[in-house]
C-alpha cells in the first residue's frame, strides 16, 4: 500500500519527525510504499509535497495560534481558521490523488493543536473521503498547560482527535491510551518509541576522537550530554545542578555540558535562563544544536557537521531530567549508543519504562548528592558501564524494537479489512 505520512513538519531532531522516520522505516520493511506531506521535509529524498501553511512556524498559522490561546474569546476566530483548512485540505486532496494514497498517517497533527487549520482539514477531509487512517499520536494538548486556556473549545473537541469511523488511533504510551479511553471513549493501539536494536550502531570512534577535539577536550574531561529540545519540560536546569555537584566532587576535572537540540518551539526565554543558570553555577554550556543536524547521516560528513550518533558517542554521561515526555526518545537513544544514563522520574517512565528493569540513575524531581556521588562511581568505573550498558541494550531489544513495531502496525493495518 502507499501511506502517506502528514504533519506540520517531518524535520531535524525532535521526537515525532524521529519516530516518523522509524515508522516509515519499518512500513517499507513491510513492503509498503511512504509518502510525505508537510509545512518542512528535512530530506530531498522523502518524496511527497511541502505544504508552507502546514507549518506551525508560517506567520499566518502563528497569528491564528496566538489568537486562539491564552483568551477564552476570540471574534471572528473559527472562520479565520476555516479559511486556511480549505487551503489545506485542498493540497491535502492533491497529495492523495498525485501519489495514490491508500492510508493516511497524520503524525502529531490530530493530537496537539501546534497548526488548527491543519487539524481542521484532515479531520474534515478524513470525514468526506473516508480514506483509512492511523492517526499517530504522540502528545495531546491537555498534557500541555500552555493549550489549556484557548477559544476553540469545539475544534479542540471535534479534532483533536476526531471520533471517526475510518481512523484507527495510535498512542505512544499506556497513559495516553487510559487518558483517550476516558476522555474521549476512543480505543487506541499502544506503539512505544522504538529503535532498530537488532542493528547494533556502527563503531566511531574515529568520529568519537575527532568530534572531541573540535570541543577541545582533553581524555580526562567529562562531557555530559543533554540531547532534547531546549523546552521548559525536559528539565535542563537539573542537568546544570547536576554537573555542578560532580565538579564539586571532581575539582580537579573539567565538566562539560552540551546541548545538542534546538531552542524556539516555544520561545528562547528558556535558553536564556538556562544560559545565566550555567553562569551562576560555574557550569560550562555548549549550546551547539546547529551542529548535530540529524540522528544519523553519512559517515563522511565533515568537521562542524555532526550527528546526534557523534554526540552520544563522544559523551562520558547522559541526563535525561524530564519533568513529562509523551516516551522517551533520548532514553532509548542513549541505550542504543551503550551510554549510561539519568532519568528523572517522569510519569510515562514509572509506568511503561520503569518495570522493565533498566539500570539509571534516577531522581524524584531534584538533584542529590546521592545521584551525583552515583554518576561519579559509575565513570570512574567502565567495566561496571560495559556491565550496565549491555544489560539495558538487551531489555531495550526485547521491548522497544523495530520488531515490536512491526507487529503493531500490521495488527492496525489488518483491522481496516
């Protein structure tokens, strides 16, 4: 079948333009063919359509946000936003006919209202077609203070997501599938965040070595790193207390902390707290998100150009100091890359990734001496990481892998017949 993948944008590093790209990857080991529709495609090789209006970061869509949220009234607003959808669900229409669309995958865009119109035209062009569709969702938007005060109370209920008889839902976590269940009455599919562990990830180290060198660092300095977006929720100021408590018990070393993600999807006030945070505390920050431009390109991209894969494996430590994650992308990640890892508690954590017995470090919402002396203990000792590493590599592989994907995704396929 051809699927053809929609959202606001399918681009750089963040979660959902991540687990698309997975997605699409295990579909075409399907035998499938993937399409892709959106306001940003991150590659010329995904071949689809760019649809500007679809993107959360076009003027209009952004006038139209800032209109609906943080007031409950808003004149004229509905039919504003029905203007653009009509656009949109034309080109939609177009991107059906043009590559014989045969299952739509929306990814995010029925879920968190980050563009209404787009909401608007899938939901009502789902509606008039009846094409089959597995709404992907990864976040919803009463997870996110922000959406709670708004002036669309029936887009919100309407679309986000739409009750449909041609749409088969699917959540990323437990919690999301109660919470569709009992808010909505809507049964949902449950595919975790996913990685291909049955691949083990190539060896760079010469990538490892080099990449070092351009942040000038010497053997012996810790490089923790920080891979998410720069966003209130991921907690990045634990990250900086954290890295300020080892180098109290470390003085002799030099600590690092980089960040390896994108500021702005909700403004860079947050950058710059995070920026005078680090100085206060005599934390050294790099912000370098516009050096790790993806997950994985090709081996011979140069200096000044690196890959998240680069970053995990020039790091000596990983934190992960999220207040709430819809999974936990760079969890997985940095288990794949053999790294080990702080988690703070998180809910989605506690209640799908938790029980599965992986070895971190973990906090209840604040640093402590404790979790820091137990980071130290843990670099100063590889073979104990090695021992770590490799016993979470292996609970990952039989919980969260391309496998476990596959057979989701056929089971909601099989349901449309």
């Amino acid at each position: 079948m051809n699927i053809g993948f929609v959202s606001t944008r399918l681009a750089g590093t963040d979660g959902v333009s991540l687990e698309a790209g997975k997605v699409a990857e295990v579909l075409s080991r399907l035998g499938h063919t993937c399409f892709y529709c959106a306001g940003e495609l991150s590659k010329s090789s995904l071949e689809g359509i760019v649809v500007p209006e679809m993107s959360f970061n076009h003027p209009t869509i952004r006038a139209l946000q800032e209109a609906a949220f943080g007031t409950r009234h808003a004149d004229g607003l509905e039919s504003q936003i029905a203007i653009v959808a009509a656009r949109i669900q034309a080109q939609i229409g177009t991107f059906v006919r043009e590559y014989s669309v045969d299952v739509l995958l929306p990814q995010n865009a029925l879920t968190i209202p980050m563009n209404l119109p787009l909401g608007v035209a899938l939901t009502d062009y789902i509606s008039k077609t009846g094409i089959r569709t597995i709404a992907h969702h990864h976040d919803f938007w009463w997870e996110r203070e922000r959406f709670a005060i708004h002036a669309i109370p029936e887009i919100l209920i309407r679309c986000f997501p739409p009750d449909l008889p041609s749409v088969r839902h699917m959540v990323i976590n437990s919690l999301a599938q109660q919470a569709l269940a009992e808010r909505l009455n809507l049964d949902s599919f449950v595919l975790p965040n996913v990685l291909d562990f049955d691949r083990a990830p190539s060896e760079r180290q010469g990538r490892r070595d080099e990449l070092r060198c351009a942040l000038e660092l010497a053997p012996q300095d810790r490089l923790i790193l920080q891979p998410t977006r720069v966003v209130p929720r991921k907690g990045i100021e634990h990250t900086i207390e954290l890295v300020r408590r080892i180098r109290e018990i470390e003085p002799d070393r030099r600590h690092i902390l980089l960040v390896t993600h994108h500021a702005g999807d909700e403004g860079v006030a947050y950058l710059e707290f995070l920026t005078s945070t680090a100085a206060r505390a005599n934390v050294e920050l790099q912000y370098l998100a516009d050096w790790f431009p993806a997950l994985e390109t090709q081996e011979d991209c140069g200096s000044g150009s690196w890959t998240l894969q680069d970053a995990y494996a020039a790091s000596d430590f990983v934190s992960y100091p999220s207040l709430v994650e819809g999974f936990g992308n760079a969890f997985l990640e940095a288990i794949f890359y053999c790294r080990p890892i702080l988690v703070n508690r998180y809910p989605v954590y506690i209640a799908d990734i938790e029980p599965r017995g992986f070895r971190v470090v973990e906090l209840d919402g604040a640093v402590t001496n404790q979790a820091a002396e137990q980071v130290r203990t843990w670099l100063e000792n590889p073979q104990l990481v090695r021992e770590i590493t490799a016993h979470n590599y292996e609970l990952a592989k039989q919980a969260f892998s391309y496998t476990t994907a596959e057979r989701v995704l056929g089971e909601i396929l099989s349901s449309f017949d």
